[in-house]
C-alpha cells in the first residue's frame, strides 16, 4: 500500500501546475536543485544566468514546448550572414500557444565573426527560445535564485574580461581584516527559494499593482530573510486592508 501511494504521488508531481501555489513552490525548489547540479548557468560579472536548457527544463516541468514558427534569412552578402527566428509556446494541456519570442543572431556580433552560417541560424533560434521562455517564466526563475534574462542574450560579453575583472577587484580589495572577516560570518542568510516563492505568489495577487509588483521582484534576489519576512507581512497586510476595502465598496 506504502510503495503504490509513493508511485502515485511521484506521478502527480512528474508535472506541475503553475496556477497551484503549492506546486509552484516545489517547481522553483526543484529548478534550483537541477540548474545548480547540471551547472546550467553562467556567472557573468557576479550573477547567475540559466542557459536555455534550464529554461526548457521549467518549461517541460509545465508541460509547455517550443515550436520554431520562423527562421528568417538577413543576411548580406558578403558583407554579414545574419538570422532571425520566431518562437512560440505550446501548452500541451490546452494546445493553445500562450507565448512567443523574436530574436537575432549575426556573425558580426563579438566572438562570432567565424561562425559558419548554420551556427548563426542555430543561434537565432536558441536566443528565441529562451527569450520566449522568459517572457512567461522570469519570475519562476527569480524565485529559483537566478537572474531572469536567458545566459544566451548575455553571450555577447566576453568570459575572459569578465574573469580577469573579477580577479582584479579581488585583488584591489587587499587583505581581509580579522574583524571584518567575522562580520563576514555574521552577515544574515540570503532569502531561501521557498520565502521568495511565497513572495512572489502574494505579488502575482490582484490586488497589487504591476508598478509594486516589478519593483520588488527586481531585487527579490538581493532579499536577506529578516527583509524578505518583513516584505510577505506587509503584502499580506496591504492584500487584506484591499480585499476589505473594496468588499464595503
């Protein structure tokens, strides 16, 4: 009986629904489990970026697939080989397609000036892709603790300079003093994925405001835990004060 409910349950949870508060949490747990252990990011300038496969990866976990709809040839001859794709976003549930994304790849980008022309075609519709995702899923993303623009729209800068400017600015901060190291240590705990799950569910509420909403989800990744506790009780207060209000109305 144990072992037959452990696989009906393992089937419930092989794909998630979005719209069910208690899902998304363990989809956003989930992300951050997959992308960390896969390295499917990359660190640019101190921050976490997913490569398309993550973003496929949430899509999948959602039921929602990628149709190329558009490849588009640019290009100038003899002069820059340059593609733009279209991509858009089936939901398998309902068959409908619920997003989609444009985006441009060009050997005169820096980096790609020996790229062959299938390479450039390939990008442009691995770019789409993952703009496609975003528009729908950046803020799953956030809440998984990455940032919510696809690594491939940030591959135009170069991993070397981003590298060695890292290490300079290692290098100019000096010695790290005993009592700053213990400060250091001290320093309180990052928001956890679950806190800004719960976060972000009480932003997408329709009581509050897109211009509140955008706001706090472009630092939702910089919340500590005392900030991000502190953030979920005034929403919740501002949502009840709302639905209070306008139910005399």
């Amino acid at each position: 009986m144990t072992q037959q409910k452990k696989t009906i349950e393992k089937k419930e949870i092989a794909n998630y629904d979005i719209a069910n508060s208690y899902e998304t949490l363990h989809l956003a747990q989930d992300l951050a489990r997959f992308i960390n252990e896969n390295k499917l990011f990359h660190n640019i300038q101190g921050k976490a970026y997913v490569n398309v496969e993550g973003w496929q990866y949430a899509g999948a976990r959602l039921g929602i697939v990628p149709i190329i709809d558009d490849l588009t040839n640019l290009s100038t001859p003899g002069k820059e080989t340059k593609y733009q794709a279209l991509v858009k976003l089936l939901d398998l549930k309902s068959q409908q397609i619920i997003g989609s994304g444009y985006a441009i790849c060009s050997n005169l980008e820096n980096g790609k000036r020996n790229y062959q022309e299938f390479a450039i075609a390939s990008m442009a519709q691995t770019r789409a892709i993952g703009k496609a995702y975003r528009n729908i899923l950046a803020w799953i993303i956030r809440a998984a603790g990455y940032e919510p623009t696809p690594a491939e729209e940030m591959d135009y800068m170069n991993k070397e300079e981003s590298s060695k400017t890292e290490k300079k600015t290692r290098s100019d901060r000096g010695p790290v003093s005993l009592e700053k190291a213990n400060e250091n240590e001290n320093e309180e705990k990052l928001a956890s994925v679950k806190q800004k799950t719960e976060l972000l569910l009480l932003l997408n509420n329709k009581l509050i405001t897109n211009e509140e909403k955008n706001k706090m989800i472009q630092n939702i990744n910089d919340l500590n835990e005392t900030r991000v506790i502190q953030a979920i009780t005034r929403l919740k207060k501002v949502i009840n004060e709302r639905d209070a209000t306008s139910q005399i109305a």
